[in-house]
C-alpha cells in the first residue's frame, strides 16, 4: 500500500498541476476617454472576467515650430534689427532669449517660413510640435471560454482591436 505522499506525487507527475488550464491573456483597446472604457469594462465584468485598466501615454503631431534658439541679449536686438529691416513682425521674444518665428499646422508654411527667415541671413530651426495623448486598455486574463463574446465586442466596435499578451 502506497502512502498519500507517494500517491499525490505519483499523480502530479502524470499531471502538473494546471496541465490542462489555459491561460489567456488579452489586451482590448485603444480606449481615448475613460467614460469609454468603463463602459466597455461594465460589459466585460458580466461576462464573468476581472479586467485591470492600463494607461499609455503617447506622443500626438500637432505641428511645427520655426525659431532661434537662446542667445544673449545683445544678438536678440541684432535680429530684432535684421527682422524689423525686413518688416517682419511674426516673431515672439521668450523668457530665454529665444525668438520664435511661428508655430504652424503643416509642413509646407513650416519650410516657407524657415526659408524666409534663412534668407534674411538668420540661422532658424524647424522642430516637429507634440502633445501628450492619453490612452487606455483593458488587460484581460482568461481560460479563453468568453472568446467569442470579446470577439463580438470588438466587431460592433471598429475603433477597438483584442490583442494577445504574453502571461506574467
């Protein structure tokens, strides 16, 4: 007769345990306002799964920026000199002596400014503009028996994607 040590081990090594336990885990998103995401997560919740909110930050374009970089106070009243010989006036003086000659939607009046000005003889620097965007997901560990229910949800909504996750 076997003893109940023996017997347990015998048995977890014909089969470890969660041997046949899947583990799933999903990603579902990108949501851009949280009043979304909690919505879809009220959803989530009654198919019996235990989503955790995650937030990304990213980077959004929103423009361009044509400018001179600090410089001392001298060399600002020598631009200011160059720019008002030449009747310009779309420029701002910052707090650091830099100048700016213009923020703008697009590329093409981006460069015709960044031309303008480089004709006038000033060195001026044309950077890209980014604001912070917020977005979130839901993370979602599963034995996979809601599939279908998270697959139609992101097919009544084409915004949204399921994306598989590694399992930590």
């Amino acid at each position: 007769i076997m003893d109940d040590v023996s017997l347990i081990e015998e048995l977890t090594e014909e089969q470890p345990p969660g041997a046949g336990a899947v583990v799933l885990c999903q990603a579902l998103g990108p949501f851009l306002a949280l009043d979304d995401l909690q919505a879809v997560e009220t959803r989530v919740l009654g198919l019996g799964l235990q989503p955790t909110q995650r937030e990304l930050q990213s980077k959004k374009l929103i423009g361009y920026w044509v400018y001179l970089p600090a410089m001392s106070p001298e060399k600002v009243q020598e631009v200011l000199a160059i720019l008002k010989k030449h009747k310009d006036k779309e420029y701002y003086v910052g707090k650091k002596n830099f100048i700016s000659l213009g923020t703008f939607g697009g590329m093409a009046r981006a460069e015709r400014r960044l031309k303008e000005t480089r004709k006038m003889g000033l060195d001026a620097i044309l950077q890209e503009r980014f604001a912070a965007q917020s977005n979130w997901w839901l993370d979602i560990q599963s034995d996979g028996s809601a599939t279908d229910e998270l697959n139609s949800l992101v097919e009544d909504r084409p915004e949204l994607q399921l994306v598989d996750l590694a399992c930590y």
